[in-house]
C-alpha cells in the first residue's frame, strides 16, 4: 500500500487493489523456491502488470496502406513534440517511412515548431498556410501519405486550454473525413487526478485507442499510469521519459510493475545503452578497467556515454538498489560532471595519460583554459585517484549504473 501511494496511484485505486491482491493470495500455495514474502511481492507484481494492460501494447501497422495517427491532448501538453518523438522512433526501430501533418491551425506557432522537429530528425512534413480547415489539411496530408507511399501518417491536432465543444467537432470532423487507425491521447504522468479526468473527457467525446504518458521520468515513479489505466480502461502505448527527440520508449507493464515497486527497470536501461552508447568505446574502457587501466581519457569516455542515456535521474532510477538521492542533489552532480568535461578537454593528451605530471604551472594553464577555479580542478583530480583506487571493485560493478553512483561519493550529492 506504501509503495502504491508513494509512486502516486489513486487512493481509491489502491485500496480496490489491496483488495483484489488479498482476495488471490488467501489460501495460495507457497512456491519451492519463494518465501511467503517474495510470493507475495510476485502477486502484487502480477496483478500490477495485468492492471497496466499485461502483454504488448504497441501499435499495429497496417500493410499496403498508410497507418494514421492522431496525437491529441490540451494546449501545453507537448503534442507537437511528442509527434517527432513518435515520427524518429517509428523511424529508429520500425524502419518506417514518417510523414508529419502539421493541423493545429489554433497555434500558427505549432506549424512553425513541427517544421522545425521535422527538419531535426529529417522526416518530412505536410504543411499548409493558406487559411483551410483542419479536416481539409488531414485529408489532403492523408492524400499525400498514399500516393507517396509513406508507411506512417502523423496528425499533430490543435489543443485547448481546456475540453470544450469547437475542439471536439473538429476531431470528429477530421476522423470522418480519413481512415484514422489510432486516436492516442497526450497526458502527463505528473498531473494525477486530472490526466484521468481528462482521459475521461476526451475518451467520452472521441473513443480513444491508446494513452501516451509524458513526464514518466518525473519523481512519481508512474503510478499516474496505474491509475489512468485503471480508471479509463485505455492501454498505455508510448511513455514519455524527457525532453530530447529520442526520449520517448514503448509502455512496458512488466516494467512499469517494477517502476512502480520501486525494483528499477534494468531491461528499459539495457535497451538505452545498446541504442545510444558507442559499443565499440564502451567495450574499449572495460578492457582497460580489467586491465588495471584507467586514465582521465578513460574518465572522460565514461561521463560522455553516460550523457547519451539522458539525465543522472533518470539512470539511477532504472537501476535496483542504489541510494536515494534528490533530483537537486542529482542535478548539482550532472552539472558537476559538465564542468569535470570542461576541464579535461582543456588538458593535453599527455596530461590526461599521466595526470600525476599536473603541477603547478600546468594546473594554472588548464584553469585559464577551462574557465574553471583551482578547486574545481583540485576536486576532479582528488575524485579521479580515489576511482583509480577503486579499479578492483570496479571489475565486478555495473558498468554505467555504479559508475555513475560513484561520481556521487564525496562530490555534490552528500
């Protein structure tokens, strides 16, 4: 019950899972291998998993014939950007050829933005300017998807500040005038109670096919979604885990079940690092660190594939049994790492080999160049022989996940 209150589920959603999870585990037989504890937490996994939507939630791809998607949600909730997320991660992982829709001709600036997003991930985008209706925008766009044989047609929609009826008949308008596969609603994950009021509303109006959470890498560790699914009855698709292009992944129940219990969730962090990080570097500095090796080259290589996987919060909670730091402390730490960068691309290469040859005259060149003071230098010198002390148990430690705790030893977040 803690656990599901801490992460943010709603009371009453809580107390009718306590309930059901109760009603399952009288009477059950314990497993071999399990104490009546672990047999308990796996019940509670399970009934979380299956409460989440259990099994694959991602979207079906229609064959022969453009899928379209329609992005809705409330002015500010971050459609427009989560339609490049979408559009570079169908693109990334599906091979999919994308083409965006620009239709919220509420907020010219939203049309000005997609064409910039577009042009980042390099998808191409449909644009009209001249005054038409949403409808005659989608259906024209749609048109367009067919003949030039995209797989994926995008729609980014016009929001509103809040649910009124203009927004609703123009929704129903542009589903009437294209086949529309998926009608995926925008909520954030930090927003609680009203994320589920308005999946409600909008779920009333337009029948939703799938939920989007933004913010999951927020401080509640995604019991928004338990709730929202629990209440709506609407799977979860796509979640939502920062503010890059590339920070969007598939909903997971399975994961979220961990998230949520607080056991992390390895299996998203694995899938992170063998998209983002440079293997072969990667594999290069462990060879090294088995070795008895490790120079500031070697530090600075691990800070910049640590960068790749997004924020220090964001790491530390996918993994399982790390200590508990604040997102201040977090944050004062991934700064603190920005200026370690800046110090040792201010060193030459032998200064980086050896750093023992650092005195004093080289310590005043590397602070004129860094724009750093002398204790900051002093403290990223201090932090990189304690490391190197540490290389022994570095041999058996995870290699992103710890290295990135160690950085917290001794440094901002005490």
């Amino acid at each position: 019950r803690k656990a599901l209150l801490e992460a943010d589920v709603n009371y009453k959603v809580v107390s009718e899972f306590i309930k059901e999870v109760k009603d399952e585990a009288y009477g059950q037989e314990v497993l071999t291998k399990l104490s009546p504890s672990q047999q308990l937490i796996k019940i509670v996994h399970d009934k979380l998993e299956e409460l989440l939507g259990g099994g694959n939630n991602d979207i079906t791809f229609n064959s022969g014939k453009p899928t379209v998607i329609m992005l809705l949600g409330l002015q500010g909730t971050g459609k427009t950007t989560t339609a490049g997320k979408l559009a570079s991660l169908f693109e990334r992982r599906n091979h999919k050829k994308v083409l965006l829709c620009a239709d919220d001709i509420q907020r010219p600036a939203a049309i000005d933005q997609l064409e910039e997003i577009a042009k980042q991930i390099n998808t191409d985008v449909y644009i009209d300017r001249t005054g038409t209706s949403a409808p005659n925008i989608a259906k024209a766009a749609y048109e367009k998807a067919w003949k030039e044989h995209y797989d994926v047609l995008i729609i980014d929609t016009a929001g509103r500040l809040q649910i009124d009826e203009p927004l609703m008949a123009e929704l129903k308008e542009i589903i009437a005038s294209i086949p529309v596969d998926e009608r995926l609603l925008l909520v954030d994950a930090m927003s609680g109670q009203d994320a589920v009021n308005v999946a409600l509303s909008f779920h009333a109006q337009v029948p939703l096919t799938g939920l989007i959470m933004s913010k999951l890498d927020g401080d509640a560790r995604g019991g928004a979604a338990l709730s929202i699914r629990k209440m709506t009855g609407v799977p979860i698709k796509y979640a939502g885990t920062g503010e890059k292009l590339d920070d969007i992944e598939n909903f997971h129940p399975d994961r979220m079940a961990d998230r949520i219990l607080g056991m992390g969730d390895v299996l998203t962090l694995v899938e992170e690092i063998q998209e983002k990080v440079d293997e072969k570097q990667t594999q290069k500095t462990s060879r090294r660190l088995m070795n008895g090796q490790f120079d500031l080259s070697d530090m600075l290589s691990v800070m910049k594939q640590m960068k790749k996987l997004g924020s220090l919060s964001k790491i530390f909670r996918m993994i399982p049994g790390l200590p508990k730091f604040s997102d201040e402390q977090l944050k004062a730490v991934q700064d603190e790492l920005a200026r370690y960068e800046v110090i040792i691309n201010s060193m030459t290469p032998q200064e980086r080999r050896k750093p023992e040859l650092i005195k004093a005259s080289r310590k005043e060149r590397i602070i004129k160049g860094s724009g750093r003071d002398a204790s900051e230098v002093n403290r990223l010198l201090k932090r990189y022989d304690a490391m190197k002390k540490q290389l022994p148990q570095m041999k058996s430690m995870m290699q992103m996940g710890q290295m990135a705790s160690m950085f917290t030893k001794g440094g901002s977040a005490k």
